[in-house]
C-alpha cells in the first residue's frame, strides 16, 4: 500500500505542470476569442478535477461566453470548485443565490458562500455578505451562520443543500 501511494504521489508530480499548461493554452484560446478550443483543453481538466478550471467553466456556462449560457452547469461547476475551497467560486454561489440564477433565490445560502468565501480570502465577498445582512432577520443570518460553520467543518459537503 505504501508503495502505491509513493507513486501515486511521483505521478501527481509531473502531472501537475502539465495541467497547468494546459490550463494556460486554454486560457490563451480564450482570450484569442477561440472558445472551442478553450474548453476543449479545459473541459478534461475540470473533469478530472481542477478547481480552477471548474471555476473558468462556470463562469463560461454562468455568462454564455463561449458556450449557450445554462446556469444548471454553471452551479455544476462552480460547486465542485467551491467543494475543493476555491474561494472565487464560493463568492459566484453566493451571488448566483442572491439573485436566483438557475436556483431559488436563497439569501441564507447566499451569506452562507459570501461567508465561506470571505473566510478563505476573498475579501469582496465579506462586503456583499455584510449589505445583505442589511436585508435579512436576525433568524435568518443565525441560520446561514450554521449553515457556513457545517460547511466549513464537514469539508463543503454539507453546505446547505
């Protein structure tokens, strides 16, 4: 068993850097305009996985840039990134919660991944987290409150939902 996890492990070393690059020839695609190729270097990427590149789908299906806008995949996305702690895709759950795009407009859950994201560094999303408290119970913000704290502790597998 130690053996298989030492080359797991040797493998996941030089697979990394080729991730990345990919990623990178993908994000030149997309800034070049050519969306096709963008996501056909991205899409095995965030399916084996990658955050970063579930976040780029996201916004992708979230915007329709390059793909028919479809907020279904786009939360698919965004929520397997923010399952893995990307704190960007935390903060685009909040806002998708709060304005009901693709999913019931929540502002529990919306302050919960405001919360969760400000909680892993991105700062914006404590300033959106706290104008919406502005518009919610005090019951409310104690129960997104819960709701952040057990996702958080269970790893952003209970979060809500």
């Amino acid at each position: 068993m130690k053996k298989l996890t030492i080359a797991l492990a040797f493998l996941l070393t030089f697979s990394l850097p080729v991730m990345a690059q990919d990623f990178q020839k993908g994000q030149a695609a997309f800034n070049a305009g050519d969306y096709a190729a963008a996501l056909k270097e991205w899409t095995p990427l965030a399916e084996a996985g990658d955050a970063y590149t579930q976040h780029a789908l996201g916004l992708g299906y979230l915007s329709g840039t390059g793909v028919p806008q479809d907020y279904a995949e786009a939360v698919k996305w965004l929520r397997l990134a923010a399952e893995q702690g990307h704190a960007r895709a935390q903060f685009n759950l909040g806002n998708i919660h709060e304005k009901g795009q693709g999913v019931l407009q929540d502002n529990a859950i919306a302050h919960m991944w405001y919360n969760i994201s400000a909680a892993n560094g991105w700062g914006f999303s404590g300033t959106l987290r706290d104008v919406l408290t502005e518009e919610m119970t005090p019951a409310a913000i104690e129960k997104a409150q819960a709701m952040a704290r057990e996702c958080m502790s269970s790893g952003y597998k209970k979060c809500g939902y």
